[in-house]
C-alpha cells in the first residue's frame, strides 16, 4: 500500500480518580498523528474519531461508523 494512504495513529488513555486531581476524575487522554506529530487532548472518545476523520477524508461513511461502533464497544 502507497505510503501516503497510510496513517499511524497514537492512542493514550489514563484514568485520574479524585484523589489526584479534585473534580477531574475520569478518563483522559491525547492521541498522535505520528507522521506529522500533530497531538490532540481528548476529553471523550468521540474526539478520536473526529481528531481521524480529516486525515482519512470522507473515503467512506462505513469507516467513520466502524470506528464509532468500535469506540462503544469498550464503554
């Protein structure tokens, strides 16, 4: 596959409870485009998808949607 349609994506996820941070409790994260090095701060998972979505363009609906469906299956 041609280098330029492959992305490479850095997915980091923790979870802070209240004794580390009052009132921040829950799971945060960033996620990393690794060629460009572009980070994103990620305050739910939906923001992943939507952080992908213009490096993988509109190709295809079902992708977006997989990845959704991906997403929910985890919570």
């Amino acid at each position: 596959m041609p280098e330029s349609k492959v992305h490479s994506f850095i997915v980091k996820l923790w979870f802070e409870d209240e004794t580390q941070r009052k009132g921040m409790s829950g799971w945060h994260g960033h996620i990393t485009h690794v060629p460009s090095g572009d980070r994103r701060y990620l305050k739910e998972l939906e923001d992943i998808v939507r952080f992908i979505r213009p490096y993988i363009g509109e190709l295809d609906r079902t992708v977006t949607s997989k990845i959704r469906r991906w997403l929910k299956l985890g919570m």
